[in-house]
C-alpha cells in the first residue's frame, strides 16, 4: 500500500486542498444514520473540510446532520453517546446560536451518568443485554475530548474531572501494561478484554488521548496518568511502523496483516498533533509527517479514500481482523483523511 515518502514537507498544498474537496465530496454521499464513531469523525472531518476549502455546502451539510440530531433525540439516550459532540460546540462558536450548546450540555449530562465499572471505565450501551457491560476503545475518540471541549466552552471544571476520569477509566480496562496497545473491548461481566490490538482500535485511542490532552489543564491531576497513557502508546506505535512504507497494519503487532488505511491515518494524525502540542516527542511528530506524507495523495479520482477495511466486530483471533473487505466508501476513512490533512495544514501555517 502507498509508496515510500520520507517526509511531508513537500506536499504541495495546493494540490492537497484539491483532493480535501474530492474526498469531502465523496463523503456527503455516505448512507449516515445517527449514529455510530464512524459517523462522528466523518462530521468532525466534513467541518474540517469547511475550514480549508471555504465551501458552504460542508457547513450546511454538517448543520443539517446535527440538526436533524437534535430533533430526532431532544433528550440524548445510549444511543447518542457516540454522536459529534464537539462539533456541536463548533457550530455553537460559529453561529452563536444557543440551541447547540444548550444540546452540548445535555449530552454531557448524559455520559457522566452512564453506568461504570470498577476501573471507572463507562458503559456506553446498558440497554442492550449483550453489550451491557462492554467498554469500547472506540468512545476515546469521542467521549472524553467532548467533556474537555465542553469545558473550555463553559468554563466549568466539572466537565474536566469528567473528561479525565472518562478516558483514565478506559485506559485501566483496555491498555495492555507490557505492550503499551489498547484492546478492542472489555467485557466487564466476564472481567475479560478480547485480547487483539486492532489498528483503528488504538488510532481511536491515539487521537482520544491526544485530544484530550489538548484541552486538560496540565495542573489537572489526572494529566500526569493520561500523559503517561499516551506515551506508552506512542512508543508501541512508532516501534511497529513499517520500515518500507512508514505506514500500520490492521493488527497493530502482528506483520503478516495488511497496511490499512485508517489506522495509518489517525496515527499520523496524532503523532503530528502531540508533538507539535509537546504532549510528544518531535520523533514521533517526525513519524507521523512520514506516514501522512506516504497517505496524502492515496485518493481515487472520484474522492475515495484507498485501504480502508470494512466494519470491524471484536473478535478473539487476529486472523479475523484480515477477513473484512477493503476498499469502499467508510466513514472512518474519508473522516481521518480530513482530519489529517487538517492537521497538516495548521502546522504548516497554511490552513483557511
């Protein structure tokens, strides 16, 4: 997958805010339902695209899917866990308008209630029988970045406390303590993870703990443990970044998987923002520019987002982390590629 590229620093970015508009274009075309983490980046990604190509309809569609979110769940439920909780306080800061942060607050509510588990991990669908007691790797991407949002937004320090406890209690059930990589799931009725470190798993987890690193106060006692979360993670990243390509496979650890697109992406993604935030080292901001300078150009004519694997059930046996097809339109694909090149711009001075 991809070709060797030893940097970024040569992207023209011009031609990257080019296939930004392909690849959000083609993203406006995905069958979205409400909703699901793959859903939430896309959005997230979408606005992304606003900011670079200055295009009204990615605002309007991103408006019209939050929208039609908060018509559809007045009061948020298990269900809306998952939704775009930070945009909403995005479109709360471009319009002014109350309605998105007044929903921003319910939603926050609706989490900080969610039942837990001893490690303090949240269990984010307690309606449901057979995942009831089930913490995910990936509501880091979503949950605890949001409280930190909502904090900043509100200045309210409970949003905090909340955001750090959130993501420390994901950390205690999913992060392996000798490998520092995240497991897809626990199972906290059978005091069990599913033992396999999925790629876009710990890409979910990568971009989560950087996220909320952003935004948590340093002097925040739950910093030191998050910042500790991250490193270790950081460190098992870059130890299994291929040599050749600069790019992840669809199991973090095991080398006879594919390079996937996804994984590959977030780990950019958060590579380059923690080291450019100093929550890394700028080896790993270096690792990250590398992959991204390898991925930025992987699009198809029509704004597809090459190596993407399908929907991924957590599974006890790696080998079944390869049977999922690749290639097609998947929202955690065109999303982190949004993202990213997002990420990249800022860094280079060149976004908006």
């Amino acid at each position: 997958m991809g070709r060797e590229v030893t940097g970024a620093a040569d992207i023209p970015a011009a031609r990257l805010r080019e296939r930004v508009a392909r690849v959000a274009v083609r993203g406006l075309t995905y069958r979205y339902y409400h909703w699901d983490w793959g859903e939430a980046v896309a959005v997230e990604g979408l606005w992304a695209a606003w900011r670079i190509t200055g295009e009204r309809r990615f605002f309007d569609f991103v408006r019209r899917m939050v929208e039609g979110w908060m018509a559809h769940s007045p009061d948020p439920w298990y269900p809306d866990h998952v939704g775009p909780g930070r945009t909403l306080l995005d479109l709360w800061e471009e319009t002014g308008d109350l309605c998105f942060l007044g929903y921003a607050r319910r939603l926050g509510e609706h989490l900080i209630h969610l039942p837990r588990a001893a490690c303090g991990g949240y269990f984010h669908r307690p309606d449901l029988p057979d995942r009831a007691r089930m913490i995910w790797v990936d509501s880091m991407q979503t949950d605890a970045p949001f409280l930190c949002r909502l904090g900043a937004a509100t200045g309210e320090g409970r949003w905090y406390d909340a955001a750090a406890g959130h993501i420390a209690g994901h950390i205690a059930a999913l992060q392996n303590p000798a490998t520092g990589l995240f497991y897809h799931n626990y199972d906290d009725a059978r005091g069990r993870v599913n033992g396999v470190f999925w790629g876009r798993g710990n890409g979910w987890a990568a971009l989560g703990l950087v996220h909320t690193l952003e935004l948590l106060p340093k002097d925040h006692a739950g910093y030191a443990g998050i910042l500790k979360g991250l490193e270790r993670l950081a460190e098992a990243i870059l130890a299994r970044q291929d040599e050749e390509t600069g790019l992840w496979r669809t199991v973090v650890d095991r080398p006879e998987t594919y390079l996937e697109g996804s994984v590959s992406l977030m780990f950019a993604n958060a590579l380059m923002r923690g080291g450019r935030a100093g929550a890394l080292s700028a080896e790993c901001a270096r690792a990250g520019e590398r992959a991204w300078g390898a991925l930025w150009d992987q699009v198809t004519p029509d704004g597809l987002v090459k190596n993407v694997s399908h929907r991924t059930p957590p599974r006890e046996d790696p080998a079944d982390y390869t049977l999922p097809p690749v290639g097609g339109l998947y929202p955690w694909g065109q999303g982190p590629y949004l993202l990213t090149a997002a990420t990249w711009l800022e860094g280079e001075g060149q976004q908006g």
